[in-house]
C-alpha cells in the first residue's frame, strides 16, 4: 500500500486503473480482507465463550471504525498540510478501514455464531471442506445476490453536485435515467452513496478523473478537458456501502484458505486445494472480463474483480507458504513477518502518513523545507536526476524499508499494536 500510494503518482501504471482493469495498487484492498479472513480462521479455531467472542468482534469492529473514519475522514491532513480538522459537513465516512470492519464483523460473526456446527474430522469427499463449512458460503452468496440485484435493477436517476471555487460555486448535472450501468457515471453501486452518505461525504477525488474522457494526461492525472463529462469532477466513494457487500466474498474466501490449512495436514493436499481455486477464479474472472459480461471493476468491486484479485491472493499465498513453510526460507521474509506482526502501527504511522507529518511539523524557514522533502529530493531525486526513479527509490528505501527495521526492532522489543 505504501508502495502503490506514495509511487503511484509516478508511475500511472502501478496506481489504481481509471475504471475497468487491474493494476497492481488494485490487488492491495482484497488481499488486506483474503488474509483477514484467514486470519479470522485461525483465530477462532476455537471459541470457548460464544458471548465472550462476539463482543470482542464488536470491539473490534467499533475500533477499525473509529481509526478509520480518523484517519481518511479528513481530520488528518498528513503528511503535507501542517494542520488538522474537518468540516463536519464534508467528512468522509467511508474507508479503508471501515471496509475492513465491515467485512471482519459480517465474516467473524458467522464463523463464531455458527461454531457447533463445525465437524472435527472431515469426511473424505472432495466437497467436505465446503459442506462443513455451508454457513459462511451462504453468507457469501447472500452478499453476492444483494450486490448483483442491487447493481443490476437499482434505477439510477439524474443527479447533481456543486463544485466550489474561488468564482463561487456552479452546479453540474448528471443526467442518467437508466439501470444496470456499470460505467463512472450511473451505476448503483455511486447512486447507493449519494443516497446513503450525501454526495458532500463521499471522496472527492475519484481516479476516473484519469480517464481519456476527462483528461488528456491519461492514465496520469491532468488538468481536465475542457469538454471533459460533467461527471469528471463529481465525488465517488470507492469505498462505500454496496461494493463493501460485495467485498464480503473476498474475507469468504480468504477464510475458506484457513479452513483447509486447519483439516488438511499434508502440504501437497493444501496446496492442491488452494492453488486449483486460485486458477479457477483467475479463469472465471477472465472470461468475465474479456467477454464484457462483468468487467474487472475495483471502484465498482465487480464479481469478476472479486474472483481475480481472491485469485490472486490465493496464488501468491501458495506461493509464500510454499517458501516460507515447505523450504524454509523465512530469513529472506523476515521483514514480512515483522511488517505483519504490527500492521496497524506500519498503516496508521506509514501508509497514512502520520510519522511524516510529525517529521514534517519541524521545518526550516518555510513548510516545504522539512526533512522528509530534503531527502526525497537530495538523496534521490538529485542523485539519480529522475524525480519518478528517485520518487520510486525514495518509497522502496527510506519508507518501506525504514518501516521494515521499525519493526523489527519493535519486535525484538516485543512492542505491538493490535485491535
């Protein structure tokens, strides 16, 4: 997430894609909820107290929420503006976070509530994983119908937003009348938030403002066209409540790959599993998307974007635990297992910021002169005389790196950070 956030500026192609497609900043946000889910597995392998759990689940869910809505509402303005605060009229509500909560609290409930049903031994079929385990893939489907109902038959009418600036405020119409829209413009999953939220609480700086049709820069940000849609300069919650429902199968996969590595014992009998599902969803999503029938859509969280991202994620995660677990190459790994140890300090102080603003509060005779600046541009930028390979390496080597020994030490240190 560092690397796609703080790179992704120079380089367009690992940023999030302007709508249909999947770069590499695109894999971050389900791969965040793949191993949540199974990591939730593991975590409640066993439940001796149901109550007891299903608190701790809440607690847990009202505290990502709580850092969420800190963190992306508006009220940080790390790690460039030295100020903070938010109009309460323009905060966000939804993101990162959030969806992590939501999707963790709908994933976590099912697997507590639904813990004397689980069988000790599984019986030797080939469908036994998924039939003992029956409640949290119709947990998944049930999701997956709302999602797809709602996006489908949902009429999105005309709508309008105002856009402020120092000539005053001038307001943009939409004209839409229409259902089952899957483009920037009229899809439910955008109508849903502006209904839910307010259009002045959602992000106000979607990246379909990359697209051909909005700027001439594309894929790169730019000054937008001067016959650019309306649309071009409207909000977009890509976080919001209809593609968090639908994210809801990402955390169901993900604790599906912890059920098989809790019942199946032998590495080959794991990794068969996982890796066939893995190509499976890679396929089902391809033929989605090249046949135009559910394009692979992160803004939207289509179906065909939540199989080959889970894909993915359930490849690249047969991949480590096959370094990792059967090779026994973990020292190579070990600022991965550090990082994981204590994510949300990495998330909150890194990825969003919150150290560098710090950093940034001490400044020497004006606020663009600070540490963090001078050596991003002294001992990169200058250096390689390239501000996008200087900007690359700046990310690699003094953000993710630095927070890979940061937790390091912290580790030895035995210092963590959880909810």
């Amino acid at each position: 997430m560092i690397l796609v956030d703080d790179a992704g500026g120079a380089y367009a192609r690992i940023d999030h894609s302007p709508w249909n497609g999947c770069t590499l900043a695109d894999f971050v946000m389900p791969f965040f909820l793949f191993i949540v889910g199974v990591a939730i597995a593991l975590a409640l392998k066993k439940v001796p107290k149901i109550n007891g759990a299903v608190k701790k689940i809440i607690f847990r869910t009202l505290k990502l929420l709580f850092w969420g809505i800190i963190l992306q509402g508006g009220y940080s303005h790390a790690p460039d503006a030295l100020s903070y605060g938010v109009d309460m009229k323009h905060i966000r509500w939804c993101g990162i976070l959030q969806r992590i909560a939501l999707v963790y609290v709908v994933v976590a409930l099912i697997e507590t509530l639904t813990t004397k049903r689980r069988p000790n031994v599984l019986e030797p079929r080939h469908l036994s994983i998924f039939t003992a385990y029956q409640w949290q893939w119709i947990g998944g489907f049930i999701a997956f119908v709302i999602y797809i109902i709602t996006t489908y038959s949902l009429y999105v009418p005309n709508w309008s937003f105002s856009e402020h600036s120092d000539h005053g405020v001038k307001k943009y119409i939409v004209k839409c009348g229409m259902r089952g829209h899957l483009g920037p413009a009229c899809n439910a999953v955008g109508y849903v938030d502006r209904e839910l939220w307010g259009i002045n609480h959602l992000y106000s700086d979607p990246v379909w403002s990359r697209l051909e049709a909005c700027t001439l820069s594309s894929p790169n940000s730019g000054p937008l066209r001067e016959d650019a849609p309306s649309w071009c300069r409207a909000p977009f919650e890509p976080e919001g409540l209809l593609s968090t429902i639908s994210a809801i199968l990402s955390g169901t996969i993900g604790i599906h790959y912890g059920h098989v590595l809790i019942h199946f014992k032998g590495h080959s009998a794991r990794l068969k599993h996982w890796v066939s599902m893995g190509f499976g969803l890679l396929i089902i999503a391809t033929i989605l998307h090249f046949t135009n029938a559910i394009p692979i859509n992160k803004q939207l969280y289509s179906f065909s974007y939540v199989c080959f991202t889970a894909g993915a994620a359930g490849i690249v995660f047969s991949a480590l635990y096959v370094l990792m677990d059967v090779w026994e190459l973990r020292t190579p790994f070990l600022f991965l297992k550090w990082i994981g140890m204590n994510a949300m300090l990495v998330f909150v102080l890194g990825a969003q910021g919150i150290l560098a603003g710090f950093v940034n509060g001490w400044y020497y005779k004006n606020p663009d002169n600070t540490l963090v600046n001078w050596i991003q541009n002294h001992l990169f930028i200058h250096v390689w005389n390239s501000e996008r390979l200087g900007t690359l390496l700046y990310v690699i080597f003094a953000e993710i790196t630095f927070w890979g020994v940061v937790a390091g030490i912290l580790h030895r240190l035995g210092i963590y950070w959880k909810l």
